[in-house]
C-alpha cells in the first residue's frame, strides 16, 4: 500500500526529472531560447487576450444584473439564469465542432474571425429591452465564444513540450481571473463616470465598451497568430524556426500522426483517454468556483447587516479572482518543474473541501465566510493542470486530442448549465445551500477520480516502457508514446 502511494504522487518524469527550474530547464541552449520568445510572445499574447475578452463578457452579464439590468428588464425571477443556460447550450454545442474544424481550417482566421463577430453582438446587447430579446444574443454569443477555450487549449498543446506546457496553460487561464477582475473595476468605472451619458444606463455602456475591446483583439488575431507547428506561415518565424517548431515536438514524444475522416471518431471512441479525462474535467465543473463570484456578489447585495455599497458588490469578489491568480501561476510552475502534479492537486482539493464545508455549515463569523468564499472559489489551479494532463496524454494524434478536449469540455459546460440552473438559481440567494452541499459531494467524488486518472497513467507508462525493453532486446527500437497505449 505504501509503495503504490508513493508511486501515485511520484513525479511524472519518472528517472528524466529535471532539476528544479522556473521558466527553462537547465541546459536549454540561447538559440531554443530566443524560439521560445516568438512563440510565448504571439501565442499567449493572442490567447490570453482572446480568453480575457471571452470572460469580460461573461463576467459583465453578472455585474450587470446587479448593477441595473435586473431592474431595467424586469428579471426578478430566475431569468437570469436563463440567460447564463442559453449562454452555457450555446458553448457547448460550439466547441467540439470548432476544434475538429482547427484541424483543417488555419487557426489563424478561424479564432479571431468567431472573435470578431462575438465582438459585435456584445456590442448590440446593449440594445436589449427586455430578457427576451436578451437570450438569443447570449446563446449566439455562446456559440461562438465555444470555440476560445477548447480552441487555444489545443493551440498550446501543439506548440509546448511536457516540461513548458503548464506554466503556458496556466498564463493562459489566469486570462479568465483577469477578465472577471477588471469587468468588476469596469462596471465600477462606468457607474462613476458614464452612467446616463447619452440617455445610456452603465450597464448597457459595459456592453459597448467590451465589444470595442473584443474587435481589436481579434483584428491582432488575424495578423499575429502563428497557427499551429506544421503549417504555420508566421512572418516572424524562420525556416530553420518551423523546422525546429515540429522537432522539439517529435522530441518530446509528441509528434503528431492521423488526419480528419471516418476513422478519427473511433480512434478517439476506443481510447481510456477521452472517458477518464471528460469524468475528471465534468467534476471541475462542479465546484463553486463556477458560480463564486456571483454567489458572493449576491450574497452582499442582500446582506443587510453590513450594508455593502453597490461598488464594494462589483470590487470585492475579485479577491476570489487575485488569490486564484497567485495560485494557478505557483501551483502550475511547480508541477511543470517537478512532474508532481498529484501533489498539487491534493493540497488543491483539500483547500475546495475546507472552504465548501464552511460554506454548508454558513452560520460562520464574517472573517470565515469571506475565506470560504475565497478557498471555495479556487478551483483555477485545477483547470490547466487537467488540460495539461490531457494534452500530454493525447499528444502523438491532433485529432483525436483536439476531439477529446472538445468534449471534456462540451460535458463539463453541460453539466455546469445544469447545476446552475438547478443547484444555483438567484431565488436561493443569499445562502445557496442546495448547491454548496452538492458541490461539496462533487468535490468528494473528484478526489477519487483523480487517483483513477492516475492509475490510468501508471499503467499506460509502464506498458510503454514494458514495450520499449522489447523492441530495444529485439530489433530496432521503437517509440511507444503514452497516448496510444491502453485502449478500450
């Protein structure tokens, strides 16, 4: 028993762990360096800027309804979370179709030019005059924002080796924190300084403003993006660059093999990755850190004890969104770095466990109860460690990889819509506690499943390494990678 602990939380570099590093492994060499540079600066400059401006929107609707929309557009009931549901169909009918599409349309055009027509409609929303007009623009909105994440999860998973690909996926992810930080500080800043101007609420002024910002982004997309190693056309990459682009990835025993067809489907059906993978990123969905902010805003808004102002319900539940910064950035370096990434995620889980416990119990002091939202709320760190894991697993077949993170997170959205809908509704306001204590069974169940991943994982090693010894005591020797071992 005590081996096989030892063995689940061992690094998964396995005897080529190496040493302790921040951004490069000891012995990476100037030339490798200066590539790196090209491909963090236009790669993670478009993602995460394309990843702020997805979760600006989303966020926005959130402090809109607290900020004047509830009122202006009669949502009293549970309309709100209409509006977040058709949001949620509209993601998750979006992004297995747009990362199969990546795979055979230049990424290039294909992002930023779903960016830039989301832009518009954020643009419009301002427009609405009642909740009815409003669910269609969220579900197309939804639609089309479906295809950011899924899409850049792939991108960076095309481009980064084992020992890059966190720190990159985390950057990417602390996007989504700073999109929800500054709509917060953005709403705030509209209330103070534009609210009427030109007859327009501040609520309906947000809208404006994040459409603005999405076009331009999405403009930078479409010049600077590199697409992905093997078909990139990137002005600022060399021949030898692109030459050393797809190295560095057969390097990493990652090169990647099949194509677009009949067959893509049943390569993807018939692996342990796409089942184990979707249950543990289905899990993620159901902590509070989904709906932490809201919960919080709401929570203040209707607290009368301490009599919260309307700009302390915007700025205050961004702490959540900080901590979940500092965290993702500090847990990310260290798994990349050392390889021990089931050690991270069971401090991580043992954090969601003690701030959704305190949430249950809720009659708490006032310190506490904003702890627990904070410890509650940090499911970030989790998010690019599974997305990293799963683009590791599945990195020697781009389809089949970019189909999987698809539906990862098709069903994750799924299943996050329903607990909103029914676990979450604003009715439950100020105290959720049907919701609290079913995320609090989730996050139980996610500790389990994750020992399960791992196993998976030990297996799939030890059957490469098994087959390795065979072909290297046989003929020549071959490469096995990870992600073709083990199938169902």
């Amino acid at each position: 028993m005590l081996s096989f602990i030892r063995s689940l939380f061992a690094s998964s570099y396995g005897k080529n762990k190496p040493k302790f590093f921040i951004w490069y492994p000891e012995g990476t060499t100037k030339s490798e360096k200066k590539l790196l540079h090209k491909i963090d600066f236009f790669i993670l400059t478009y993602g995460c800027l394309a990843y702020f401006a997805k979760w600006l929107d989303q966020a926005n609707l959130s402090n809109a309804y607290v900020s004047g929309m509830k009122e202006d557009l009669g949502m009293y009931g549970v309309q709100y979370n209409y509006a977040v549901t058709c949001f949620q169909v509209g993601t998750i009918l979006g992004g297995i179709p747009a990362n199969l599409m990546l795979t055979r349309i230049a990424p290039r055009f294909f992002l930023p030019g779903c960016e830039l027509i989301w832009a518009i409609l954020t643009i419009c929303t301002y427009k609405v005059t009642s909740y009815h007009q409003l669910y269609p623009i969220r579900f197309f909105i939804g639609l089309l924002e479906g295809t950011s994440f899924v899409g850049m999860q792939y991108i960076i998973g095309s481009w980064y080796k084992r020992t890059e690909i966190g720190k990159r996926t985390a950057i990417f992810a602390c996007s989504a924190y700073v999109g929800t930080m500054i709509s917060g500080y953005l709403q705030s800043a509209v209330l103070a300084g534009l609210n009427g101007t030109n007859g327009i609420a501040a609520w309906r002024w947000v809208f404006i403003i994040d459409g603005l910002i999405t076009v331009v982004i999405a403009i930078y997309g479409m010049i600077f993006f590199p697409d992905t190693p093997d078909k990139t056309t990137a002005f600022y990459f060399t021949e030898e660059d692109k030459r050393r682009c797809i190295e560095r990835m057969v390097e990493d025993d990652r090169e990647p093999q099949g194509k677009l067809d009949r067959g893509t489907f049943g390569r993807c059906f018939k692996s342990w990755q796409l089942y184990v993978l979707t249950i543990l990123w289905m899990f993620w969905n159901t902590t509070v850190g989904k709906v932490a902010n809201t919960v919080m805003q709401l929570w203040m808004k209707a607290d009368k004890t301490d009599n919260w102002s309307l700009y302390q319900v915007n700025n205050v539940p961004t702490a959540i969104n900080g901590w979940n910064i500092v965290m993702i950035l500090a847990a990310n370096v260290y798994v990349d770095a050392t390889g021990r990434r089931m050690v991270v995620v069971a401090l991580n889980l043992a954090i969601l466990l003690f701030g959704t416990i305190c949430l249950v119990i809720w009659d708490i002091p006032l310190g506490l109860r904003i702890v627990s939202y904070l410890f509650a709320g940090m499911d970030g760190p989790l998010s690019p460690i599974y997305m990293a894991w799963a683009n590791i697993l599945c990195g020697n077949d781009s389809q089949v990889r970019a189909l999987t993170i698809a539906v990862m997170n098709s069903c994750g959205a799924a299943l996050t819509t329903v607990i909103q809908q029914f676990l979450y509704p604003t009715t439950d306001a100020p105290n959720f506690s049907r919701g609290f204590r079913a995320s609090l069974g989730f996050i139980i169940g996610m500790c389990v499943w994750v020992v399960v991943v791992r196993c998976f994982e030990m297996k799939a090693i030890k059957a490469k390494e098994a087959m390795q010894e065979e072909s290297i005591d046989g003929s020549e020797p071959e490469v096995v990678a990870i992600s073709t071992i083990g199938k169902v």
